[in-house]
C-alpha cells in the first residue's frame, strides 16, 4: 500500500526534489503513488503508465527540476510491476 498518493495538480513534497531557479513549487501531472524505502528513499510510481519520468511533473514547470538522490521515478504503476 502506498504511504501518501497524490493527484494531478497537487504540489510536489519538497523532499523528493530540488526546485529550478526562481520556482517555489511544482506540481504532478498525473496522479501518483508515493512508497517510502529504506532511510529517506522515496519510489514515486503513476496511477497509469506513462512513457517519460518526466511526465510525472507538470510541463509548465518540468525544467530544471533535479530529484533527490534518494527518489527514484517510475513510469509504470506499482500494481502492474509485481
């Protein structure tokens, strides 16, 4: 089960990435499912499959955005991996 999920439109948690140059937020395109690792690692899977990582994030704001080490993004739902 998910620890937090999110839906298009929701502001991007802090921890998961660094913000470009003069942005404050960034927000998901799709809706997605966030699982907490080991230590502060975070595995951000989508609700439906997508073709680029970067599609999780919202396009107006998507450049420049650096994830955190410890993120790792999906393009595929959680669900479907198993």
């Amino acid at each position: 089960m998910a620890n937090k999920k999110f839906d298009a439109g929701d502001v991007v948690p802090v921890e998961i990435y660094s913000a470009p140059d003069g942005e404050s937020e960034v927000e998901f395109a799709v809706s997605v499912e966030v699982y907490d690792g080991f230590g502060s690692a975070k595995h951000i899977y989508p609700t439906e499959q997508i073709d680029r990582a970067s599609d999780l994030f919202a396009e107006d704001k998507s450049d420049g955005i650096t994830v955190n080490d410890e993120v790792r993004l999906y393009t595929i739902p959680h669900d479907e991996l198993r």
